[in-house]
C-alpha cells in the first residue's frame, strides 16, 4: 500500500533529523506536571515574562493606542504626550493601522530608526534599505541559513556550546553544521587554531564551509567577545572567504563593566579597507532579550554589510514569503529608539530598565555562586546573556528527576553541544530575584544527594562515568 503525503515513512527525512532541546522531552513533561498541579520553574527557556518580568510600561503603552482610540477626548488622562505622539508617529507610517501587511522588509520609518540605532552605537553609518525587520532574530537567521545552504556539502561553522537554533535550522535545510569548540577554562574563548583545524576537518570530508555564527553575548556560555577576539574572528572570515553571521539579541544584557558588548561591525569597520570592503557580514538583534523581554511580540531584524545587490534582491525574495508583524515592529522601533532625557516618560524608562538589567546582574551572581558552591559542578561567571551553563557530574537523565524532585525545568548540555566525557546542564537566570536564594538551595540540595547515592552506586557496581 503507498504511502500518503503526512505518514511519518513519507516525511523530509530533514525534518526528523531536526532536534531542539529547548523544547524537548524535559519541558513537554514539566508541561504535564504543570496540568497535575505541580509547581513547576521554567528556566529551560529564556522567556523573562513568562518568570515574572514586567513589560516596560512605555512599550505597552503604545500598544492600545489604535486610531479609534487617538481620538477619544480622555485619552491624554490615560497615557502621557509623549506616548500619543508616538503612537501617531507609527500609525502615519501604516496604510491602514497594525492590521495592514507592511513592506516587504518592514515599515520605512522603523527601518530608519534602527539604522540611527546602529549609527549611534556603532558610529558608522548604516542604510535602512539594507536592514530587515523579521519576526524575532529566530526568522531572520533561518532566512539567511536557508539562502546560505545549497545542499549537505555546505558546512556553517557554529560555536560549541550552541544555541539549538543553528543545529536545528541547518539540519532542516540541509546543510552540514561544523563545530569549533569554545574553551571552558578560558571562559569560553575561542582559538583561530581551533577554528582552522575544524575548517580542515570540515574540508576533509567533503565539506565546503560557507559561513560562521557567533553569538555575542554567549547562548548558552554568557560570555562577552573581547575587540581583539572579533579583529581576529573577521581576519579569519576573510581569509577563508566566509559569511559572518552575528548573533547579538544579548547586547543590551551585559554584567561586567569590564567586558563590554562590542558589535561585529564596529569592529570591521575599525579595520578600515581593505577587510572592512570585503567581508560579508549579517548581524541580528531582538526585542524578545535584553531588559525588554517581549519574546511573544516577534520582534527582530538583520543588517546586511558588504552583500551584492543582487543577493539582496533574493534575501527580498525570501523575507516576502513570510514578512513580520505590525506589533512585533512597533516594539521594535520602541527598543531602538527609547524615550529620551527631555520625554515625559524618561525617568519612568530609566528606572524600569535599570531595575531590570541591575537585578539580573545579581541574579547572575546568585546563580553562579549557587553552582559553584555545589558537589562537582563549575561554573564560569555569566558575563551577558541570560544562561548559565555549569559543568556537572550529574549524568543528562538527572535532569528529569531534578524536574520531579524540585519543580525545576533545566535543559542538559547535550542539547547545546559539549566535548565528549563532560556533562552540562543549562539554566536560566530568570526567576523572580527574591526567589533565587530559594531555587538554588533547593537545587543545591538535590545535586549533592543525588551525588552521594550516584557515587556510592558506582563503587558498589564498579561502573565508570
């Protein structure tokens, strides 16, 4: 009997090759445990609001404001001037209000306020004809995979420990993911031997590699990348011809004053001609990280750097299938174009976002110093990003009983990518910061119990790790 289109014999055997811990076995059943009651603390995902974080207040504040409500004699009561002028300010760039499709590449305007965003931060300038708006940095990176990858002799070179997006999206379209190892006992750094050697390795098999992700501040590592590690990042891109790829939804999450977020193209651009002419650079930032924590709203884009025109026609071509969303936009242009000393709602921003960046930076303190005060477990200090990342002795199953014992949803390192023989898990440092204490303890408790009876097990047995 033949098979139909959708039974599982018949499916793109790039689709069940597909794997995304993030959501995998772990969080499906703590979403089980949930509908039975059990308390249960998500920190599998970087999702702020979901643990408790408030929106920032001016952001949602534009939200409601659609035309009908503009025009409302009560509406300067409810919202303040600066936030109805906003609003008009975005409704002016719509044809028909956030329920009509924008370009192709997103609203002009936005795409405008995103590009002063970038000339202000990086002081170079910046086109908006050549930045994206897209659904969450997520869309715009499987836009540009999906251009990349031609087949499964195209390698990416993607950074060990990873963020599951890269393994997952490469092996949907096809492609070969070619892994360079980041060094645990360096702070998770990274070598141009160790990217040479993965690129001979990758050639070696047949495998031509096309491009390189960072991403900067880590997922899941937390490291920041220092301005001589990104000179020799964009050195090496050139003389292997490769598309960098910069993951930088973590930039505004930095936690040491000493190693700052520096973006990929400031750095390139510093170089000067004739490196910062020829390297193909795109770089993706977010609303759904930093202090905002808008993960559901979808906002995100790219900026294309040194891309031939008629890449960029294709890369039109693509985004137009599927085009981002009016809301996602919105916040959008709001994170890149804040309210500004002389705004009503100025002070308000200030201490909100101040509030929430100085609270994680305790948070990841409390974590970190949580680890490492745990039975045969390390952790290096989260410099950005979100995550911790502590290497462990507790086998990758304890993780589901560390869900049954405590409530609490982890995802193992394997999801993520580790050398062989070491074991990790990864967290959030999301939980509400009175909670903190608590959770680690909790976890604490667990870890070295479950270490007793591991090792006293193992000696009755003589197994080995």
């Amino acid at each position: 009997m033949s098979t139909k289109g959708l039974d599982y014999e018949s499916l793109n055997e790039n689709v069940k090759k597909t794997r995304y811990a993030v959501r995998g076995e772990l969080y499906l059943r703590a979403l089980e445990l949930q509908m039975q009651g059990k308390e249960i603390i998500l920190t599998n995902v970087g999702n702020p609001q979901a643990l408790g974080q408030k929106p920032i207040t001016f952001a949602r504040q534009e939200m409601p404001l659609s035309p009908f409500l503009m025009d409302d004699p009560y509406v300067g009561v409810l919202f303040p001037a600066d936030a109805i002028s906003r609003a008009k300010h975005y409704l002016s760039m719509t044809s028909g209000g956030l329920g009509s499709y924008s370009d192709v590449g997103g609203l002009p305007g936005i795409r405008k306020e995103v590009a002063e965003f970038i000339v202000k931060r990086d002081g170079y300038p910046s086109d908006p004809e050549l930045i994206y708006l897209t659904d969450g940095a997520s869309k715009g990176v499987m836009q540009i995979l999906q251009t990349i990858i031609r087949g499964q002799s195209d390698g990416i070179l993607v950074p060990i420990p990873q963020h599951p997006l890269y393994s997952a999206a490469i092996s949907l379209y096809g492609g070969s993911l070619v892994p360079y190892y980041l060094e645990e006992t360096a702070n998770w750094g990274l070598s141009i031997e160790n990217l040479l050697q993965s690129v001979a390795e990758a050639h070696s098999k047949g495998i031509n590699v096309r491009a390189m992700v960072i991403i900067n501040p880590g997922n899941p590592t937390g490291q920041c990348l220092s301005e001589s590690c990104l000179k020799e990042i964009l050195q090496f891109c050139n003389q292997e011809n490769l598309v960098l790829l910069g993951d930088e939804v973590y930039q505004q999450n930095v936690y040491q004053e000493e190693h700052p977020f520096i973006s990929a193209k400031k750095v390139l651009m510093d170089m000067g001609p004739p490196i910062s002419k020829q390297v193909q650079l795109v770089s993706f930032h977010s609303v759904s990280k930093g202090f905002w924590g808008e993960c559901g709203q979808r906002g995100g884009y790219f900026e294309m750097t040194n891309i031939p025109p008629q890449t960029v026609d294709e890369i039109y071509k693509i985004a137009s299938i599927s085009l981002s969303n009016g809301c996602g936009q919105i916040i959008l242009g709001i994170m890149v174009n804040p309210p500004k000393p002389a705004d009503i709602s100025y002070e308000r921003f200030l201490r909100e976002s101040n509030s929430i960046l100085g609270s994680l930076r305790k948070r990841a303190q409390i974590t970190t110093n949580g680890f490492n005060s745990c039975r045969n477990m390390v952790c290096n200090f989260t410099e950005g990003a979100m995550y911790s990342f502590p290497q462990t002795r507790l086998p990758p199953k304890a993780c589901l009983k560390l869900l049954e014992a405590t409530g609490i949803c982890t995802v193992p390192g394997s999801g993520f990518g580790q050398k062989d023989g070491v074991f990790h898990l990864r967290t959030t440092i999301l939980p509400a910061e009175e909670d903190m204490h608590a959770i680690m303890a909790s976890f604490k408790k667990f870890n070295d119990q479950f270490m007793e009876q591991y090792e006293d097990a193992k000696a009755i047995t003589g197994c080995q790790d």
